[in-house]
C-alpha cells in the first residue's frame, strides 16, 4: 500500500515515530508526501521538496539469517536505480550508481536516501528530483524535466516499491552476492578519481576499486595501498 499525506515534516520521521509508539507499521508499505517541511538527507543535510517530486519512505523489518543491515543501502540505490531507468532514455544521459546509494546523471546528483533504525526496523527515506533540484554549494544537482516531461509522481512511487520489493526477496533468499553484482553493474567505474570526506573530518583521494564482500567501497590510494571505507561522503572529484 502506498499512502499519501499532503504535507508531513518528513516520512522517515512519522514512520520512526509510529514505530517508537507500537503502531502496525507494515514491510512493503510506503508513506509519501507532497510536501515535506522538515526533510532530512544524510550528515544532518535539509532535503529539497520540489512540488512533484518524490519523497517516501518504507521500513525492512531485521529477521534472523538475513544480510547485515547496513547492506539494506545498496538494495535501495538498485532499486531506485532500476525505478530511474524506466523514466529516462539512456540516449539521452548516462545514469549510475555513486557508492554507497546515490543516482547520479552525468555527475549531478539525482536523488537521496537515508536509512534510520529503529528497534528491529530500518527505516528508509528516498527523495527524487523528479521536477525541480536544488542548487547546492559543494555540488551539481539535475531534476529528470532536464531530459524530457516530468514523470508521473505516482506511477514512479508504484514502479519503485514494486523493484525494492523484488531487490528486497532476492537479498533474503540468495544473500548479498547478486546485489553486489547489481550494484557494480550499475556503479561508478573502476579507476574514476573520487573524494571521501570522512565521518571524523578527515578526507582522503583515490581511485574508486570496486566493493568489498561485505559492500564496503575499495579506494586505492596514490601510493597503490588499498583503503577500505565503510562510511563517507563520496564526491567525484579531480584533485
């Protein structure tokens, strides 16, 4: 079921609350809004609510046996990747992947994702420039109307629970191994130049080399050391 509220602070916020309060909130169910007043992207950012644009939110429940968590943010990058590449003609733009789940086209950024756990529960909050992108200070941003007539706001909701919940069976049943594969498939190529700021402040440069088995990001570094990130903020970036 998709539920849809005219204006909300943010989905990932009211599906936190509901679970803290001991509601039914149901896997595979998705709260989006028209407006979100107070949305929220990684590291504290705000999030940019263009009218006609997508901002939702859905939650995994943690059963026993399954991937590691932190893995449910690569699923949702392919997913979301999987839902862009049914809107847009790929003549008309090269769309990828930018570790751990960012869509970019070209090296604008598309859209966002931030995940939140709450008790036995992740939540996850996906935000899309559909319509309308944001002007941003540390990088470029580019809205899907760039490339042609604005998707259908409702039919991309549908098309993107209907490929996270096909990603999400498939990383129960067969592990993290096929998403991995997914994710590389529709990744940043190896050997692009990239820059990682780090949780702690510091900042590091490299070469992109791919994932680790667990889906931690390969960096290889000047000195041809290899460098394992598992969290950051990942920019492509020419020194």
């Amino acid at each position: 079921m998709i539920r849809t509220v005219p204006e909300t602070g943010s989905t990932n916020a009211d599906l936190l609350s509901a679970l803290r309060a001991g509601e039914a909130v149901r896997e595979g169910d998705w709260l989006v809004a028209d407006r979100q007043v107070s949305g929220r992207g990684r590291q504290g950012r705000g999030w940019h609510d263009g009218h006609g644009n997508f901002m939702g939110s859905t939650i995994v429940r943690l059963l026993p046996g399954q991937p590691p968590a932190h893995t449910l943010s690569l699923l949702a990058g392919v997913a979301l990747f999987e839902a862009v590449q049914g809107v847009v003609n790929a003549a008309d733009c090269t769309l990828r992947l930018k570790w751990p789940n960012d869509v970019l086209i070209g090296n604008a950024k598309l859209s966002g994702i931030l995940l939140e756990a709450q008790g036995d529960a992740v939540v996850i909050g996906i935000g899309v420039n559909l319509v309308a992108a944001p002007d941003l200070p540390d990088r470029e941003t580019r809205a899907l109307t760039a490339f042609g007539p604005a998707p259908d706001r409702d039919a991309f909701a549908s098309s993107l629970a209907a490929h996270f919940a096909t990603e999400l069976e498939r990383w129960r049943t067969y592990g993290l191994e096929p998403l991995l594969r997914s994710w590389i498939a529709a990744g940043t190529p190896r050997g692009t130049q990239v820059s990682v700021h780090e949780p702690d402040g510091g900042r590091v440069h490299g070469l992109f080399d791919g994932l680790e088995p667990d889906g931690s990001m390969r960096l290889r570094l000047e000195d041809g050391a290899l460098r394992v990130i598992h969290a950051g903020d990942v920019i492509l970036a020419e020194r």
